[in-house]
C-alpha cells in the first residue's frame, strides 16, 4: 500500500480503498480479522459497525 494510501485510511477516507486491500494490510500488521454478518432485524441498528 503506497503511503498516500495510507493517509486516506488514517483519515478514515475509505472510498477508493478495496475491502481486500484493508483485509491484507492489517493481516500485514499480524492483526486478526474477523467478518461477522448479523440479521439487521435481531440489533437496534443496521449497517455497518466497525470494532478494534
């Protein structure tokens, strides 16, 4: 990932970003990555949350 790149993520300026270029960078950083998928109708909310 260039450091351009870089600063978009940091900046949390994600729309010219793949989900697969963000997966491999933090698996690069031995980070675990986990994909859960809940039914929108079971949580107060819908979309997407993001934990760390």
């Amino acid at each position: 990932m260039t450091q351009p790149k870089v600063s978009q993520v940091r900046r949390y300026k994600l729309q010219s970003i793949s989900l697969e270029r963000l997966i491999q960078a933090l698996v690069s950083l031995d980070q675990h990555v986990e994909i859960v998928v809940h039914p929108a109708r079971n949580t107060h909310t819908h979309g997407i949350t993001v934990t760390a």
